[in-house]
C-alpha cells in the first residue's frame, strides 16, 4: 500500500512528511504504522489480512509544519487486496 502526499502550492514541502497509517483490520508494516515519504512522494505501507471477517477502514495521515491535519480514509474487507499496491492520496492544500 503507498500513501501519496501530494500538494497544490509549490510551496508545501512533500519529502521526508511522516505519515501515519492505521487500521481496524489488518496487520500494518512497518509495526509502528509510520514512513516517511520519498522524493515522489510516497511513503510504502504493507497491510495483510489477520483473519478478521467483515469490513473495516484504513486511515492515513500527516501533520504539516502549521499543525494542520491531512487524511485519506479508504474500507477494506476480506475481499480486499491485501499486501497488494493500493496507493491512497492526501492533499495537502
């Protein structure tokens, strides 16, 4: 799963952001559930199913250097591709 940070002012730094992901289902790596993103952007999550049945949401987020929060919120399920490349976007504005 990679988490895309992408902004609409030039200004608005996008490398080296930590973003947070989190889950209700699944099992998140790195454990700590935080990477930083890289110069395109992205920072590189892996979500595997834990045998949990039903539906549940993943959440990404990061905090700009003002203290404003950013978030991207999807759902997944059983069915959902896990460990598989699911790229979500936060924009930061």
């Amino acid at each position: 799963m990679f988490v895309r940070v992408s902004a609409s002012s030039a200004q608005q730094q996008t490398t080296a952001l930590l973003v947070t992901l989190t889950s209700d289902v699944g099992i998140i790596t790195p454990e700590t559930g935080t990477s930083l993103t890289t110069a395109s952007e992205f920072a590189k999550f892996e979500l595997f199913g834990d045998g949990t049945e039903g539906a549940g949401f993943v959440t990404a987020s990061f905090t700009d250097v003002d203290g404003n929060i950013y978030e991207d919120v999807i759902s997944v399920d059983e069915w959902s591709p896990m460990g598989k490349a699911v790229t979500m976007a936060v924009l930061a504005v």
